[in-house]
C-alpha cells in the first residue's frame, strides 16, 4: 500500500529486519537501504559508492542480512532490534527520502543556435558541439574505436523517443595523448545547461551530478523512470601507464527540464 522513492536502479532483493517492521531492501544502485514507513532510515554503503548489489539475504532471526555485489563481496547489514531502535527517528519528527529528482524548469534556456539536422550533443559551458555516433554492444561492452573522433550513444539505452536514461560517451584522449571529443567535459559544473537533437527532436537537460566512478561501475548508465542523460568519459588522472588502462570514468549526470 506504500510505494518507497530512493532507489537509483532495479530492487534485487528486499526482507524486513527482526522487528519484523523495517524494510530491507538491496539494488543495482549498490545500496542497502531500512526504511520507516516511506522514510529512509539508513543507508549501507554511502549512496552511490557501492558496486551493484544482486542479491539480498537474512539470517534466521533477521539479526542480520547479507548482500552480494558484482565484485564478488559479500556485504553484512546489522539489523537488530536494538540497532532498528536507535535508527529510527522519534515520533515527531520526520525523514524523507532523497531521489535524485528532475531539475526545475526555472532556468532560461540558453539562445545559442541548435542544429537542425542528425543526432548532435551540445554543452555550451565546454564549448563542445558534436554530432553523434552509435556504439554498439559487444559480447561485454560497448565497441568504441580508440581513435573516434565523435561522441556516440550507447546502443540499447534509451533515446529521445524512449523514457528513460540516455548514455552517451566519448574519448577524453587519444592512443597518443592528444585531446579528445570529451576532453573539456572537466569545465562541466552543476547546473550547466545540455541540448541533445535528433532532427526537429531535442531535450534540454541541467546538470545534477558530476562524478568519478570505478570502471567496472555500471549503476550510472541504468535505466530510469525519467528522462535523464549520462555522459562518460574515461577519467585522466587515473590513467595506469603500467596497465595501459584509465582507473575510472568521469560521469556527467543531466535530467531534462521540461520546456
């Protein structure tokens, strides 16, 4: 009878903790959350941090629950009656969980000119205007040439015609060091302004969310209920040279402003 609003990504496992009251619930978004009611009482580990969590389980007096990641871990929750009892706020006060929400449509959308034709990527805060490219899947990624010079969205997540959470990603360098399409996506900041095109299609999008996040991190590019877009980028600071690989990704989140 109540809907519970936290979760970034898919419910893969839920229970109730030896209360037998608060809700456990474990997800893609590599969480674990306790709830009261509609309210989150905590969250295991920090939002976001986590790697995405596939599965949940309890003990046989729900003093504890288990939940297992993509990397292989295995992660321990207490949930106790006495560690329920000091999460859980008093009665007179109230504690509603935080979803990443749309951004507002207050802002004024910027005046510069649009394309009008194909698929095109505009951030004006990074002076980046670029058409777009499709990568396709792979047996376990996405195929991306490592001297494409255009940014392109991720084959199978959703597009201007869909709901949902469009991927698109781009090099910050090339094989030899040389700048890439994404190289100035650092100049993104909170609130900065992205058109994406498709013909006399195009959404507008705000920036909520700048962050770095392992490789092997899939949870941003998860499907959503809105419509959100994700840039990625490989993140230079952590490039390895003895691997010859990039540590993590820089990520750009936007969510559409309705017009």
């Amino acid at each position: 009878r109540q809907t519970l609003h936290g979760h970034l990504a898919p419910v893969m496992g839920v229970g109730f903790g030896a209360d037998g009251d608060t809700p456990v619930s474990a997800a893609l978004d590599g969480t674990v959350r306790l709830w009261a009611g509609t309210a989150e009482l905590a969250v295991y580990p920090d939002a976001g941090s986590g790697l995405p969590l596939t599965a949940l389980a309890f003990n046989p007096d729900h003093s504890r629950s288990a939940s297992t990641s993509t990397g292989g871990q295995i992660l321990l929750q207490d949930v106790s009656r006495a560690t329920l009892a000091q999460l859980r706020p008093p009665a007179n006060t109230t504690r509603t969980a935080q979803p990443m929400a749309p951004a507002p449509a207050a802002v004024p959308a910027t005046t510069a000119a649009l394309p009008a034709e194909g698929r095109n990527l505009i951030i004006p805060a990074a002076g980046i205007r670029t058409a777009l490219t499709s990568f396709p899947l792979g047996a376990e990624t996405w195929i991306i040439d490592p001297w494409e010079r255009l940014a392109g969205h991720f084959a199978g997540t959703a597009w201007l015609t869909d709901t949902g959470n469009i991927v698109i990603g781009g090099h910050s360098e090339y094989p030899d060091g040389r700048g890439g399409v994404f190289r100035r996506l650092y100049n993104v900041g909170m609130g900065d302004e992205i058109f994406v095109t498709d013909g006399a299609l195009q959404r507008r999008y705000l920036v909520v969310n700048v962050l770095t996040v392992n490789y092997t991190d899939l949870s941003v590019i998860y499907p959503t209920g809105f419509n959100r877009l994700t840039l990625i980028t490989c993140d230079i600071p952590s490039y390895q040279p003895q691997q010859n690989m990039y540590a993590e990704r820089l990520v750009v989140v936007a969510d559409e402003v309705q017009p």
